[in-house]
C-alpha cells in the first residue's frame, strides 16, 4: 500500500493547529495530521499528514493559500518496515553509568550498568537525541559529584527516559509530567518494562500545573528536555519549585540560543554548573543559588 505525505511551513502555532484541523476534513482523509514548531529558532511551524490515497492536490493548494502557508509538497514514500528499520538505526548507547537500548540489543547490556529500556518502535527520547543524551550525562555528573535526588521531577518526559535514570540510581518515587496524553501513557508503559513502576508517577500537567507536582514542591532537581522558547517561559516558575542549591537540567536548546536560556535563568535566581555541547544541541545544568 502505498503511504503519501503532505508538508508545508507557516508562522505561529494557533494558525498552524487551525490548518492542521482543517487537513483533517480532506478528502480523502489524512491518517495522521502533525502540528510541531521547526527546531531552528526561526519560529517556524510545519504542518503535516500522512494519506493512503493520494492526496487532493487542489484541496491542499486552497488550504495553504487560506492559511497563508507555502504550497505543500506532496511525497510517495517507499515501503518500509519503520520498526525494522529504527532497530537497524538506533545501536545501544552509553551515557556515563546509563544504557539505553531496545530489546532487540538486551544482550548488549554491559555489566554494572544502569540499563534503561525503551522499544525501537517509541521514536522519540531514545538517548540518541544530543538533547536525550546531554541529559542523561548531566544526571550522571551530579550523581558522581556525590549529589543524591531526593525529590526529582521530568517536565516535559516524552518517553520518560531521564525519569528511570533518575529512579534507577536514587531511592524515591519520581513524578514525570507532559502535556501529551500519549506521551504519558507511553511513559508508564516505560516504567513497566523498566520494573520501574512503583518508582515512577507519571501525570499529564503544563509545566508545573499539577496539584501532585505542587504538593512535591520544592524539587532538588528537574529536568526539562523541551524547547528554548517554553524553557524561557519556564524560569520563573522554576526558581518558585527548585530548592536553593537545587539543579536543573535543561536541553532541547540549540547551542545559539544557549546564552539566552542562560540569561532567564539567571534573573530567575541560577547560576551556570556545566554547559555541554553535543553536535548542535546544547545541555545546561543550572544550580538556583542558596540564598534565593
């Protein structure tokens, strides 16, 4: 069977959801419709669907000029077995004690490590991300330099890869939040096949929007693997829920936009710990001051 795309760009998340929402009412009928900000910073945002028949090109081409969007550009992709394919791609890898791979690779788990499972099939938040990976080896520096997470919470979790990092190497329950339902129920999927789930509290919450997440407050350390923009957003309220002397992981940062995510955390009351840069992405750990 096969599988076609329709993608265009247009400026500004709810002009980009209102497109997507109208693709959904083609005929025929997309499969999917994805809504999702460009990660260059240029504030772009793409809009796309996956059809079975080929798409009404007309249609599309209304759509875009409603909308003010550039043209769509429709593509047959070649068959493909993605799940095969993903395990081909996505080898085994090592962040400091931590190793994240796919069933396929159980074998490969080297001895004394902390292994951290998640399926080919979950594509996103697998560790071979630089962001995933900048994480998991910001986690494993504060652990080495003898900092124990008692109260640790993932905003922002997707597959919760950094939340069982952190579950697997301290004692206490972590909480693990996202806004997408998906991506928590993916999340505690996780944790069952990590053995993990007595450890894990996974909630679908904005931010710091949940009661279970206020009544934690404040947290030792919290990773936010999401995007420099709602990082940005985010600084005050993590100076309000980090306890002085607490850290926070940060990433989904591009190394140009580092300095800025920099600079909103330090108004809101941080100091820089590391900053690490792995290909295109930047990691920061950012320490709130003790006397905040």
């Amino acid at each position: 069977m096969a599988t076609f795309t329709a993608l265009t760009t247009l400026v500004g998340k709810s002009q980009a959801e209102a497109l997507g929402e109208a693709m959904e009412r083609l005929v025929p009928e997309p499969t999917g419709v994805g809504v999702f900000e460009i990660e260059d910073g240029s504030g772009l945002w793409e809009v796309g669907g996956y059809f079975t028949e080929a798409p009404d090109e007309a249609g599309l081409a209304v759509l875009a000029a409603a909308f003010e969007a550039k043209p769509f550009v429709v593509s047959e992709l070649p068959e493909t077995d993605w799940v095969a394919h993903v395990k081909r791609e996505l080898a085994p890898v090592e962040a400091g004690r931590f190793f994240v791979y796919g069933s396929h690779d159980a074998d490969k788990v080297p001895e004394g490590a902390e292994p951290l499972l998640i399926e080919a099939a979950m594509a996103f938040g697998t560790g071979h991300h630089g962001t995933t990976l900048g994480c998991l080896k910001a986690l494993d520096r504060v652990a080495n330099e003898g900092f124990v997470g008692a109260n640790v919470a993932d905003i922002g979790c997707g597959t919760a890869v950094l939340a069982m990092g952190a579950a697997r190497i301290w004692p206490n329950k972590v909480l693990a939040s996202d806004i997408d339902e998906v991506a928590v129920d993916v999340a505690k999927a996780n944790a069952v096949a990590n053995g993990l789930e007595g450890k894990l509290i996974c909630l679908e919450a904005a931010g710091f929007g949940h009661p279970d997440l206020a009544a934690k407050a404040p947290f030792d350390l919290v990773f936010a693997n999401i995007l420099k923009a709602p990082l940005v957003d985010l600084a005050p309220d993590m100076g309000q829920n980090i306890a002085p002397s607490g850290f926070a992981i940060l990433s989904g940062i591009l190394n140009e936009q580092a300095d800025e995510v920099v600079a909103a955390y330090q108004s809101a009351g941080f100091d820089v710990h590391t900053r690490e840069e792995i290909g295109e992405w930047t990691t920061l750990t950012m320490q709130r001051n003790a006397v905040n």
